[in-house]
C-alpha cells in the first residue's frame, strides 16, 4: 500500500494532488487530516519503498503551502494559470546530519514519533497564535503588529540558518534571498546607466522596497506566514523569538520558555531561562540588540516598532511623490 502511495504524491501534477484532494479549497483541518494519514504511508520512518524520502518531502511542502486558506488560494490560481507545481523536494536532510549547505525544515524528523511530535508543536502554535490576533484582526494596530512579527522572525530565520549552516530558503527575508539582491542589483545598474544618460531626478528607476511586502496586507496570509516561521524557529532551531535565546532541547524549551506567541510572555515572571550560556545567541536584526543582561522581550519590541515605524516612513515619502 505504500509504494502506490509515494507513486501518488510524487506523479501529482498539483500541490492538491499530492494531498490526494481536488483542485479546489478546503477545509484547512480536513488538509491536515489528510496530510497526516498520507504522512503515515511515507514517512521515512515506516516506509521503506523506493522514493519515500521525497515523497514524505513533497507531501509535507505540499500541506505547507496549503494548511491556510491564503495559500490554496494562490496555489489554485497558479493552476488556473497552468503553472506547474512546485518540483518534489529530494529529502537529502531527512533525519540526521546534513551536508553543508542543506536546507532543513520542521518536518524533517528520523523517527515518526519525533515528527508527530513536531506537528502537535505546529498545531499548539497555530491556536495560540489565532487567540492573540484573531479577535483583532480587523484593526490596523493588530495588523501592523502581525507585520512587524513576521519581519522579525524572518530576520531570525536567516540568523539560525546561517549559524547552522542551512541553504537559503523561501522562509528568509526577500532581500536577503537570491532572487531579492538580484532584482536589487539590477535596478541599481538601471538606475547608474539612467544618471549616466541625463534622466532627471525622481525619474529614474525605483530600487526594490522590501519593506512594502503586499502579500502581508492580508491577516490570513500574514498569520500563515508567522505560523511557518515560528515552527520553524522552535522546531528546527529551539529558538524563540520571544525569548530571543536557543533552548538546550525540547523538555527545556517546554520547561522554561512560556509560550509561542508576545502575549504569553509579557506576563511570563522569567523569559529565556536556558540551561547553558552557549545556546545563547547574538542579536537578531539590523544594528544588534541590547546589551548582555538586558530583557530581550524588549529588545525584540523595540526592533518591531522601528520596522513599523521605518515602513510608514516609507509610505509617507511615496504618497508624497
């Protein structure tokens, strides 16, 4: 039974086929049941069929994409569209150590209980995250505040993958990822050949803003989005974002840390109490952090309101154009 499964998800022409669903939305929970009874089948840990490792890769990147209502959204347009999905990952991290320049995520566990452990992480995540912003998600301050998380766990990704050695991934800020320095560059070149040619001030091309980043206007995207980079965070890396420190394992994070989202932390008596100095790790962010000894929800608090705060300057000064 398992060899036609990981025939299956590895032949599906869409991300919805790999999940064994049809191409249309959703349940986000019935996406979920049906990654876990296929993830049974797969799962490196009890298949043993040729293709397993990637198939499990393909199914996991597949319920990713879609366990949010934004993200099977974008998907089912892409199909619309005729593009093809996402190639099947090839699973080289799975389960143990990684060459350099490996690229890890959440679901990439050796045993299936370590993995169903991971997914119950994602899923305490996810709640905890829907009961702090989903009574707000209407107003702009809750929503500037998604942002503003968002951007900051993307910079701690980055952090975290570059200390352990991991490849560039889709979870990285835009502008520190391939294509973002590419497009970069190439407006700067725009831009040096269109002062060379005369081009009067202010009609020369725009550089990229990173800062705009429309896909997190929308509440249900950006709350995906925070979801992803939070379990990846806490999975892959023992890191939270709040605490701003590495825990020394899971029962140390369990034990110490208090909880996924700003909100359980700001009535927490003790944040980040890790068990070894050397899990602790540099500032995450532009310009640093406090000093040692000084509360990192703060300094977290106080790089998210300087995001928001440079992101409406920017505004600003495009409305003023």
């Amino acid at each position: 039974m398992a060899e036609p499964a990981v025939a299956r998800v590895l032949g599906a022409a869409t991300l919805f086929g790999r999940l064994g669903l049809p191409d249309e939305s959703a349940d986000p929970g019935a996406v979920r049941q049906q990654y876990r009874k296929l993830a049974l089948l797969v799962h490196p840990d009890k298949c043993t069929a040729q293709g397993a490792k990637e198939a499990f890769q393909a199914l996991s990147e597949a319920f990713e994409r879609l366990s949010s209502p934004a993200g099977q959204a974008a998907h089912l347009l892409e199909v619309a569209r005729g593009r093809p999905a996402p190639a099947a990952g090839r699973g080289e991290a799975w389960g143990g150590a990684r060459a350099e320049g490996a690229q890890a995520r959440w679901w990439d566990t050796r045993t299936w209980e370590e993995f169903e452990e991971r997914l119950r992480h994602r899923d305490r995540a996810e709640a905890a995250l829907r009961r702090q912003f989903a009574g707000r998600v209407a107003a702009r301050l809750a929503g500037r505040r998604l942002r503003g998380q968002v951007r900051a766990a993307e910079r701690s990704v980055e952090h975290c993958d570059r200390g352990a050695g991991l490849a560039e991934s889709g979870l990285w800020p835009p502008e520190s990822r391939r294509a973002g320095r590419e497009a970069e560059e190439e407006a700067r070149a725009a831009r040096e050949r269109a002062e060379r040619a005369g081009v009067l001030p202010g009609l020369e091309p725009e550089l990229p803003n990173f800062d705009e980043r429309p896909e997190l206007d929308d509440p249900e995207a950006a709350m995906a989005r925070l979801l992803d980079l939070v379990t990846h965070l806490r999975t892959v890396h023992l890191y939270c974002l709040h605490c701003g420190c590495r825990y020394d394992s899971p029962d140390d994070m369990a034990r110490n840390c208090p909880g996924v989202t700003e909100e359980e932390h700001e009535g927490a008596a003790a944040v980040g109490m890790v068990t070894s100095e050397e899990t602790a790790l540099a500032p995450v962010g532009e310009g640093g952090g406090e000093a040692p000894g000084g509360d990192p929800l703060e300094a977290y608090m106080a790089e998210v309101d300087a995001a928001l705060e440079r992101e409406d300057s920017a505004r600003r000064k495009r409305r003023r154009r």
